[in-house]
C-alpha cells in the first residue's frame, strides 16, 4: 500500500476539521496541524525510509514558501500556512505542485462567488489590479487595504479551497 492511499483518508479527516474551524472562527488550530505534519513524517519514514523522509520535507517546505510567501504579502493567515506545510509532508512535493495549482483555481472561484453574493465584485477587482499592477510602486511590502491585520479588509476562509485542492490532487495520481 502506497503512502497516496494511506494518506488520503487522514487528511479527509483533517481538512474536515480545518474547513470548519476556519469558516467558523477563521482559525486553524496548531492542535490539528502539527501533529498532522508529524504523523505525515513518520509514515513516511515507516513506509519509505530516509527517501520518505525526504519527501516529506520538501514538500513541508514547498507548502510552507509557497503560502509563506502570500503570509508575508498580508494575503494568507499563518494557519494556512501550517496546514499546506502539514500536507505536502503528506504527499510530497510533486503532489503538493498539483494541490496548489487546483487549489489556486478553487479559491478564485470562491472568490468570485463571495464578491458576487456579497455585492463587492467591482471592490475585487479593483485590489486584485491594484495588488498585480501596483507592486512596482510598492514593491514586496503587502497592500495596505488588503492585509488581514485590516479590520475593514474582507477576508474569505482559504481552508475550503485548500481542501477541495488537496483532494482533488489525490485523484490526479
């Protein structure tokens, strides 16, 4: 039995759980995260030996750049972070590549959506654009409307979307 089939299922589990407390309190907890991306070395370690090991650590760090970078912008909170890193010690880094590539599609659906129902899609464009088109004049730092420590910045819960992208990556293998 592969480490794919092995993971899926508690990482069903935990995307379950990190969907939840996300769209309900906009938290993902470190209790669910860390041992998550523990367990996620160990059975690698068990199944694959040190080439387990080492896929799980880099695709820990693929998930941890990837959405670190967007944390570091203002855009992704620091639960987000720990979850992706959690899950590319999962399913490695060539799985992870395929989760955020999904996962990227689906938010921006959800995105869309959200700003549609809630009657702010032109606001949406207008940051999206000022946040592509105005990092010359900003550089790296994040957009000031647009960071989450903005208590008048709108802020969509990305656990859905990392959920449906991380599964939808399993049946990619």
């Amino acid at each position: 039995m592969g480490m794919h089939s092995i993971a899926w299922w508690p990482t069903c589990v935990v995307l379950s759980v990190a969907t939840f407390t996300d769209l309900r309190s906009r938290r993902i907890p470190n209790w669910l995260v860390l041992p998550f991306l523990l367990a996620g070395f160990a059975v690698s370690g068990w199944l694959h030996g040190w080439h387990g090991i080492a896929q799980s650590l880099g695709g820990m760090a693929l998930g941890a750049v990837a959405f670190g970078c967007l944390a570091f912008m203002g855009g992704m909170g620091m639960g987000d972070v720990k979850l992706c890193a959690a899950i590319g010690a999962w399913v490695g880094p060539w799985q992870l590549v395929i989760a955020l590539v999904v996962t990227g599609l689906v938010g921006g659906v959800m995105a869309l959506g959200w700003a549609i129902y809630g009657g702010f899609l032109g606001d949406l464009f207008k940051g999206s654009g000022d946040l592509i088109l105005g990092w010359k004049q900003r550089g790296t730092l994040a957009h000031s409307d647009l960071v989450l420590t903005n208590p008048r910045a709108r802020k969509m819960p990305y656990a859905p979307a990392i959920a449906i992208g991380t599964l939808l990556s399993f049946f990619a293998q």
